[in-house]
C-alpha cells in the first residue's frame, strides 16, 4: 500500500468515528435536556 492510500484510509476511518462520536453526542448527552424539559413543563401543571 503507497503512502496516498495510507492518508486516505485515515482520514476515512477518522471521518466515520467522528460521526459516530457526534451520533452518540446528540442521542445520549442532549437527550436528557429534552427530558428534564418535559419535567419541567408538567411541573407546571399540565400533567396534574
């Protein structure tokens, strides 16, 4: 394998573990503001 395919191979793999990282950021981490949010607004009353 020359050195191009090398490059491109890392980055490519580079790439994909990024979105996944980002993936994961946005279903795990951010989800659990749309939780507490929705605690909050049936705090207010809503759900009593």
């Amino acid at each position: 394998m020359d050195k191009k395919s090398k490059i491109f191979l890392g980055v490519f793999f580079l790439l994909i573990f990024a979105s996944i990282g980002a993936t994961y950021y946005r279903i795990m981490v951010k989800r659990d503001y749309v939780i507490e949010a929705q605690i909050i607004k049936f705090s207010d009353g809503w759900l009593v």
